[in-house]
C-alpha cells in the first residue's frame, strides 16, 4: 500500500516535471518569433580604411547599413570617440528591408595616425555597434620655387668679353 502510494507520487512529479519543461520550451520558442521580427542592422562594412592620405583632403567616408528584420529601425545616437570626427545618421525610422547610410567626416587638418571609434545605438536585435576609422594623415609637401632662369644680362656678364 505504501509503495502504491509512492509509485503514486512519484508518476505525478515526473508529469508535472514534463509538463514545465514542454512550457517553457514553448515560450522559448514563442519568444524566439518575436525577435525574428525586430529590427537588424547589418553593415556592409565596420571599418574604413582611409590608407595615407595627405593633409587638407577629403576625410569623408560612408558605412551603408540595411535593417533586415520586419519592423522600424531606428538609430538612437551616433557619437564619435573624439571631436575631430563627426558623424551624420538619418533621424527618420529605416523601415525592414531598407538601407541607409551613416556619413563620418574626419578633420584631415592633424597629422599622423587616425584610429578612431564611432558608436551606433539603435532599437535593433544587435543593439549597440561600433564602427572605426583607421589612416594616417600625411603633411603635404613643401611646394618648390621654380628655377630661376638667367636674365640676359646675367648671361653677357658671364662671357669672356670684355666691355
């Protein structure tokens, strides 16, 4: 009787058991749904490379994006790790499906290495992305006078004759 009693108990916990983790297999499943649908950034690229470029040039280069999940992108801020780098971000919402660029200009006018970070933040899945610059800014070269071509005068003065 009381190993009836205990077969009894135990057969209800097993149950109960399986019947918790089919649940939560289920909302792990429902839950999953939904990220499907919340919106990607997805870069074409995450650095730049500008290579060696000279001073005063243009510092300006793009990272296109696309939002590859269902609902509305929107990039909350866009901030570079220092003043000398600047970028621009659209402030309308990217529907899925669209891309988009981030436009971040560089003041070329300092020289040497460029190894900068800028940080997206948005609603997307991925959340917060950082995207960098890297380069080296050279000083453009001292410009050289032209030859100094003789006068005419300088010529008769070096010839043999004399007045």
């Amino acid at each position: 009787m009381k190993n009836n009693k205990l077969l009894r108990v135990l057969c209800l916990l097993v149950l109960c058991f399986s019947f918790s983790t089919l649940s939560v297999q289920g909302q792990s499943k429902e839950g999953s749904k939904k990220k499907s649908k919340a919106p990607v950034i997805q870069f074409d690229k995450t650095t730049h490379n500008y290579g060696n470029i000279m001073q005063g040039d243009d510092g300006e280069c793009e990272f296109k994006f696309k939002n590859t999940g269902k609902e509305p992108l929107i990039l909350t801020n866009v901030y570079s790790s220092c003043g000398c780098t600047v970028p621009a971000w659209p402030k309308e919402p990217i529907m899925g499906g669209k891309t988009e660029v981030i436009k971040v200009k560089y003041n070329t006018s300092r020289l040497g290495t460029i190894n900068k970070r800028v940080t997206v933040i948005s609603n997307a899945e991925n959340g917060t992305i950082e995207l960098y610059i890297k380069g080296n800014v050279s000083a453009k070269p001292a410009e050289t006078l032209p030859e100094k071509s003789q006068s005419p005068v300088e010529s008769k003065q070096t010839s043999k004759q004399p007045f």
